[in-house]
C-alpha cells in the first residue's frame, strides 16, 4: 500500500512505543534525491522512542553490522538504506534480520526501485516470507508542489519568487526535493544577485549532482544503445515509443531494444503511460550538451520531421528542431507557421516572441524579414508589444529593399505602437501619417485603418476639426477597398469619435459594430470600437449605459484574442468605479493593474490616476502626487486629453490645498490650453472647477471668467451629463470667489443654488463623492451669507478665515463658554483652509444666530457630507466638513462649560488630528484642513503621541490601529 508521509511515520510510532504490538516493517522506495535518507532520519527522531536501540545499516559499503543477532531480544528499530546497492551475501543477512523481527521492533527499508537487480524485488529474489505477525508497508515519497517549493524557494533565497519563476522551479525538476535544493543553491551564489524571474530559472543550468548521475547512467549503456537517450534530450520532452525510436534513428528493432535497456538502467523513466523520457526534465540539458554536434543536428532534424507528423503540429517546436539542425529555409517557414497559428488562437506574446527572436537573428534573408516583420507587428499591436518590439520593427522599417506596401503596414503597425501602448504619440502620429501617405495607392484598407487612428481625438496634439477630416479620408478609403474588416475599423472610429463628442448619434454606432462576427478580424475591430466607445461614455458619464458597452467589448476582446483592448477595459472600469463611489479595494485593483503591467507603464496610466485621486480624498498628499505624476514612468503630458486633465484637475486641487496658489494658476492655464486645443469639451469636466478656483484664487478673475465662457460654449447642446454638472459647478465656484469681493450676501446665495444644483446633478450620474464635494460648497456659502463676514484685505480668499477655537463640538459660541482666544493658539492667523472647493469663503468664528431658517437645513447638510465622506473613506474631506460644522453646531444640553475631560483617550480632535497626521499631511496641511494653527496641531499630535505611547508619526499609524 501507499502512505502519506505522515501516515508512514504512525505504525513504526505506535509499535515503537508499545512493545506488545506486532512488528512492522515499511519499505521506502523512490528515485534518487526524492527523501528517502530524509525519512530515515524523521524516524530515527521519532519523540518517545528513547529506550529503543537505532540499528543503522547503509548497504554496499560496510557489510551492515557486525553482529545482527544481538538486537534479536531488545526492541529495536532498523533504518536500511541504498537497499539497492546490496550484493548477494547482504541480501541474505538482511533477510534473516527481518524473518526475525520481534514485536515492539521495526525496520525502514530504502532503495531505489530503478536499480534493483530484480525489479520490484528490494530484498531479491525469490520474495521473502513474511511471517504472519509481521505488518508490511510501502511509502513512495511524493515530489513537491509548487507551494513546496516556493517554501522552499523563499528559504534558500531570501527572497520572493514570482508565481511564474516557482512554476518553472517545480516544472524542470519535476518537485524531486534534492534537485529543487541543488538548483537553489545554484540560483544564491548567481551573480548579478537573482531577482526571482521565471527567466533565471530557465538559463541557471543544470545542477552538477544531477548532471552527473543522468551521464553517468548513460555513458553506462553500451554505445548501440545511447541515441535512444539522446533522442528524448533532443525533445526534451517524454515522447512514444515509435517517436522516441524514429528520432533515434535506430530502427525499430534496435530501437526497441535500447529502449528496454535504457529503462532498466533508468537512463530513460516512464513519467506517464506509453510517454519515455527523463525522470527529471532538467536532465535533459546535461545530455543534449555532451552529445556530438554533426549527431545532434541530425537528431534534430528527424525531430522536426517525427513532430510534423503529430496532429496538431507545434510548429513552433518544429521550427526550433529546424533552426538547431542548420535548416534555414524550413527554420523560417515553420516560424512562419507557428506564430499564424499562435496569433489565430489568441495567443500573441508567444508569436510576438517567437518573432522577436527570429527577427533578430544577424543575416535573415530580406525576403523572409519581410515577410515576418508584418505578423510582429500585427500581433504586437492586437497583442501587447515588449520594447525589444519596437526597437526591432524600427530597424526594420529603415531597410531600403522592403516593398512599399510591407513598409507601409509596418509604419501603421509601428504608429499604433507607439501611440496606443508607449504614450509616444508625436512619433507615432508621424508614422501612421506616413503610413497612410504609403499605403493609399497599394493597399487602401490599411490606409484607411491608418486614417482611423488619425481621426481619434485622444491623444494629445490635433484638433478637433483634423480629426474629423482624417475619419472622412479614411471612410472613403475603407469604402474603395471593400475590406470588411478596414469597414468595420472605420465604423469603430467613427462611433468613438462621435461619442467622445456627445453625439446622440454615437450610440446606433455603436449598435452597428459587428459584435457576432465570425471573422476574427472584424471580432477585433468591433472589440475595440465597444470599447472605446464605452471609455468615451464613461467619460461623459453615462456610467450605466457604458457598462453594457464595457461587458459586451470584454467579452468580444477575450473570445477574439485581443489583450491590449481587455487591459483598456479594466482601466476604463476603474475610472468608472472611482466615479460612482465602489472604492472598497479600489486602490488595491489599481496597484494590481499597475503590477501586472509594470514593464508597460503607459497601459495602466488611468490605474495611477485614480490611485493618486484616492490618495487625494484620504489625505496622503505625498502619495497622491507620486501617483498622480504616473511615479515617474513618463510625463504626464503625454497622457491622453482626458487623463492628463483628470490628472491636472488633481494637482491643481493638491496645490490649492497646499496654499501654493500661483502654481496651482500656471497649472491650470497650461491643462486648459491642452483641452481647448484638442476642441473635446466634455473632457474638461473634471478640470473646468478645479482651473477657476486655482485662476480666482491667483487674481486672474479674467481668465477665470474665460474658462467658464469657453467652457460652455464649448458644451453648447451637447448630451454630456458629467460636463453640464461640472459646468454648473464652475459657475458656483467663481460665484462664490466672487460674493465678499461685491460684499454681496446674494452672491453668495447665488453660488449656494448653483453648488446645489450642481450636487443634484452628480447625485443623478450617480456620482457620491462629487455631489458630496457640491453639497458642502452650498452648506458652506450659506454659513458664510448667513453670518456677519467682514470684507477685509483677504475676504473672498481662505486666507480671511480666522483659527477656528479649539473647541470640541457643542462648546463654541452660543453655549455660553467663550471660545479660547486665537492668541492661546500662538499663531494669530490660522492656515488657509484646502479646497474641495475648500473655503474660498471665510469661516465665521461664531454660529448665526440660531432662528435664522437657512442655517439648520445647511448644517443638517454638511452633517450629510461629512457622513458621505466618511463613508467613501474620504479621510481628508470628512476631517474638513467636520471642522467646519465644530464652528456652527449649537452647545448640547445638559454639558457643563469648559473642555471635556479626555484623561488617557484620545478626544475626538486629537484623534482626528492624528489620523491625517498618520495619513502623511503636514502639521501646515492639517491645521489648513481643520481651521487651526500649526501649533495648535503640533499641541494635538504631541499630546496623541503621549497617550498612545507611540515614539513617531510612524509609530503612531501603528498604535492607532488600537486606539478607540
């Protein structure tokens, strides 16, 4: 029978430890390095057994020892190793021991089935008796699995290995413990220090224990008999019998029989039913080295000729066979092949580096260069390219030999490249308008698929109009081609193009794009107009409507094999679950799209802007930058229009908040002239408020009053719900920025409409976080209209707001305490207030008087927003609408005067405080935040550190977790 590890060590415990039970003997059999010895050792080891007498007996090296008869009568435990190795008289002496096993004894015997002299017989033959006392057990040590091995990996190394590295581990060794250890050891001493990439693994080598036993059973068989083992390193994987032999070229009848003696030897093992080859695929290397060259070519090419036969072929295996056995003109067709086959199934990144490689090889003939340099390039751009790609295609595309029309896809390709997957978009506009230019006459299709990607308005550079001019180009010419899949291109860009403008019309565009296509290339082309079209509805903010869109152009892209599109539709989903509120792990999707795309950073720049936005709303201020800035990939400015304004609106937003008004200005001038440029006026939506405020702020009411003008000209009738509420709140931005210059109390009231209505607006989207940014700005200008505000040097800027007292809730003005004077603060001006619009008003130091009606309706308001934040798990904005509310909400009955009494709790503002403290803001940061001093923040910190016992900001985020 078979045990478990575990399983085996039970029966030899419990005999051991009770003498009255029968004796029990378990061989433990299984190839080299698999844990035998190891197992041996668990059991001498066995917790309990003291009394018991250890017999250790290694077969063919001492004899076994001396004098066996004397621990007949003591109860005692056996450990037998290398069974295999014993001769005749060792058999026999080892026989008689186990005949005559006493109860309370037991014996553990290891060998190694495949060098038995009599296989399946360990103790040889004929098979010994065992008398009927005697239990008999068999344990097969299992290999590791991955999860094994990566335990294993992280001991040896030190360091993590990626999923894919650890599934190499266990493949190439096959979980065989000792092979596992012995490459790791191999993989510490490399240098350059190994980073844990499936890459290493595979060019580390072979371990020098292994190689040697795999060469050494081989040079044991008789010469006649060896090719059969050099065929299977030559495939390098278990084959037939037939395949196995026609690769050797031995024949039938003498293949046969090399065979038999190669497994009897265990040069060869059976790792799966009628499939030959090495027990441990890694040994395969070892044997193809030592292996003649003139022989090994040969083999390859009766490898490449037995693997064309199989149904399906593996060209690209047959392709490798071909090129290792010198035969260039069958190396490239097969290259060929394999990656049509690869690109038609889905699977580009095996085409893509298929190609790479071929492509990259010194002396191709330029027949075969161009004719694969197209299917590199086809499958990169439907695919995801690596930079070896582009470097490769652009060599290529400098050879003056290739034709016009080969040279012209390239470019296309090349532009597609470098605009869609690099962010680089002045070369790639200048390579598909070459491209264009190129193909019109020879291949018109794709010079209209060229055209298409002229007309889309989302990089950065044209306008508006030159894109429309292109999309009308290239409907003609997909129209003059008759290519479908050319028509079907243009129908995805004109639908996109309609939709990033507002068009109604856009979505019986989008209804048109063959989603049911048979024709893989029009399932693409319509995958990509779906899903493009469902980014543009997202961004107008059409969020319910887009999801259709999104799921139906997921779909078609998985089941078309088109993974660039897939990767967009998750960075489309992720700027859609931002603006509805699904922020519960959020920020964890957005790091793992990151992640996964780490080598193409550009793909994933809608993941590092909503990460940065979050950062934003939860206050890590220096985070949010690093994101917001895309960490340093590539610059933000080439971002598309869309993002790069989401990007700039956040920046400005951060500046703002960080009192850094004239750089907040300069931002936003430069963001809106990219917006305007381009003429796609719903994509100003999400910067249009953020740009006034920064302008109004700096002084420049003109250019404020321009953007709101050039703003909703722009906007004109268009169906953008998301642009009309920004618009709106634009409106009530520069209103309210406006009011104390007029000292008008209607001014106010007047951005207090416009906020609400703009709050109305985002709640239809929906759009919760927004709405509750809208609804605290109307909140907050009828506080202001509805107290006596002073009209000073600073009124109309947050820089007029007085340090709020250090008050907690219900003790300030109105509950007959006085409000501790801002000199108690030592710093008689507090720090402006940040922005969500973050108090361009100022904040009056006592509450309006309590019968006057506006006021309650605007505090139950605010109490609304610093819930909806809360809920959003929007730490700054919450900490923000909660200081504001401190300043308006009436005493609570019953409390005596004075401050309450927090002994060794934090109150509520120190917790506060430390908890954006924690989030990484600035003493300066904070107190803006909250209407405080800086010192007075300083006071809070100190005194949470105090109480929580913490020793630094650091140590605080700790203690904090356990702090009510």
């Amino acid at each position: 029978m078979n045990e478990t590890r575990g399983s085996a060590l039970r029966p030899l415990a419990r005999v051991l430890t009770d003498g009255r039970t029968g004796p029990v003997l378990l061989f433990v059999e299984g190839a080299a390095g698999t844990g035998k010895s190891h197992l041996l050792q668990e059991l001498a080891d066995l917790p309990g057994t003291a009394e018991t007498v250890r017999v250790r007996w290694r077969c063919g090296t001492d004899g076994g020892p001396p004098d066996e008869d004397a621990h007949r009568r003591v109860p005692t435990l056996w450990l037998v190793d290398d069974v295999h190795r014993a001769d005749e008289a060792e058999l026999r002496r080892l026989r008689r021991v186990l005949e005559a096993l006493e109860p309370g004894s037991a014996a553990a015997v290891a060998y190694r089935p495949e060098e038995l002299p009599a296989p399946g017989l360990p103790l040889g033959a004929p098979p010994l008796t065992y008398p009927s006392r005697l239990t008999v057990l068999r344990h097969r040590p299992a290999p590791w699995d991955e999860e094994r091995v990566r335990r294993a990996a992280a001991e040896a190394l030190e360091a993590d290995c990626t999923d894919e590295a650890v599934r190499r581990l266990r493949e190439l060794t096959g979980g065989v413990p000792r092979v596992v250890v012995d490459l790791l050891a191999v993989l510490r001493e490399r240098h350059p220090p190994f980073t844990g990439t499936a890459a290493e693994v595979e060019a580390v080598g072979v371990p020098a224990r292994l190689a040697e036993l795999v060469l050494s059973r081989t040079h044991a068989l008789p010469p006649a008999h060896r090719p059969v083992v050099w065929a299977a390193a030559v495939l390098g994987e278990p084959a037939g019998r037939d395949e196995l032999i026609a690769v050797s070229g031995l024949g039938a009848a003498a293949g046969g029989d090399a065979l038999l003696r190669a497994l009897e030897t265990a040069a060869l093992a059976e790792p799966a039913e009628g499939r030959y080859g090495f027990a441990v695929p890694l040994a395969a290397p070892a044997v193809r080295a030592c292996v003649p060259g003139p022989v090994r070519q040969d083999l390859h090419g009766r490898a490449a000729r037995a693997l064309g036969r199989r149904q399906p072929v593996p060209w690209a295996d047959v392709a490798e066979h071909h090129r290792a056995a010198g035969d260039t003109r069958r190396w490239l067709g097969a290259v060929e092949r394999a990656a049509e086959s690869a690109a038609a199934s889905g699977r580009h990144e095996q085409a893509v580096a298929l190609l790479e490689r071929t492509l990259a090889t010194p002396g191709l003939p330029p027949r075969s260069r161009a004719r694969l340099a197209p299917l590199l390039a086809r499958s990169a751009v439907t695919g995801l390219r690596s930079d070896r790609t582009v470097e490769v295609l652009a060599q290529i595309v400098r050879d003056a030999s290739l034709p016009p029309a080969v040279r012209g896809e390239l470019r296309l390709d090349l532009g597609l490249m470098l605009c869609n997957q690099m962010g680089r978009f002045p070369e790639g506009w200048r390579m598909l308008e070459i491209a264009a230019a190129e193909l019109r006459e020879v291949r018109p299709g794709l010079a209209a698929r060229a055209m298409t990607a002229l007309s889309s308005p989302y990089w950065p550079g044209s306008s508006l109009d030159v894109h429309r001019r292109w999309l009308a180009e290239a409907t003609a010419a997909a129209d003059v081609s008759g290519d479908e899949p050319m028509r079907t291109a243009v129908l995805a860009g004109r639908a996109g193009l309609a939709m990033s403008c507002a068009d109604p019309g856009a979505w019986e565009l989008a209804k048109e794009l063959p989603a049911e296509d048979t024709d893989p290339a029009c399932a693409r082309q319509a995958a990509r107009g779906l899903c493009n079209t469902a980014d543009f509805a997202v961004w107008l903010g059409f969020y319910e409507r887009a999801e259709d869109l999104l799921a139906a152009g997921s779909d078609l892209s998985a089941r078309s094999g088109a993974p660039y599109m897939e990767y967009n539709a998750l960075g489309t989903r992720l700027l859609q679950e931002w603006w509805t509120g699904r922020w519960p792990g959020l920020a964890e999707r957005c790091e793992d799209f990151v992640a996964a795309t780490a080598d193409m950073p550009f793909i994933a720049s809608d993941a590092y802007v909503v990460r940065g936005l979050l950062a934003v709303a939860q206050g890590d201020w220096g985070e949010a930058m690093s994101w917001l800035s895309q960490r340093g990939t590539f610059g933000t400015e080439k971002l598309p229009v869309p993002l790069g304004a989401t990007a700039a609106g956040g920046m400005i937003r951060l500046a703002l908040a960080r009192q850094e008004v004239e750089a907040a200005a300069e931002q936003a001038r430069a963001a809106w002239a990219v917006v305007a440029g381009k003429g796609v006026w719903p994509w100003a939506a999400e910067l249009a408020p953020w740009a006034v405020e920064a302008l109004s702020r700096a002084g420049d009411g003109a250019a404020a009053h321009a953007v709101v003008r050039d703003f909703s000209r722009g906007l004109g009738r268009s169906d953008a719900p998301a642009a009309r509420a920004a618009l709106i709140w634009s409106r009530a931005v520069l209103a309210e920025t406006e009011a104390p210059d007029r000292e008008s109390r209607d001014g106010l009231l007047r951005a207090a409409e416009l906020y609400r209505q703009a709050a109305a607006a985002y709640a239809e989207l929906p759009r919760p976080y927004t709405r509750a940014l809208t609804a605290e700005g109307a909140a907050r200008c009828v506080l202001a209209a509805d107290s006596d505000v002073g009209t000073g040097p600073d009124a109309g800027s947050v820089t007029g707001a007085g340090a709020e007292p250090d008050t907690e809730p219900g003790t300030g003005a109105g509950s007959g305490a006085s409000p501790v004077p801002a000199a108690d603060h030592g710093d008689t001006t507090a720090s402006p207030a940040p922005t969500s619009n973050p108090n361009p008003t100022p904040i009056p130091d006592s509450a309006p008087a309590p019968d006057h009606p506006a006021t309650p309706a605007a505090i139950a308001e605010l109490e609304d927003c610093a819930r909806s934040f809360t809920e959003l798990g929007a730490v700054w904005d919450a900490a923000r609408a909660r200081a504001l509310l401190r300043t308006r909400l009436p005493a609570r009955k019953g409390r005596p005067p004075g401050r309450p009494s927090h002994a060794d709790e934090l109150s509520p503002r120190e917790a506060e405080v430390a908890q954006l403290a924690v989030s990484g803001l600035t003493n300066r940061e904070i107190a803006a935040t909250l209407h405080l001093s800086p010192r007075t923040v300083e006071q809070h910190i100190a005194r949470a550190m105090r109480k929580t016992g913490a020793l630094s900001r650091r140590d605080l985020a700790h203690r904090l977790g356990g702090t009510p």
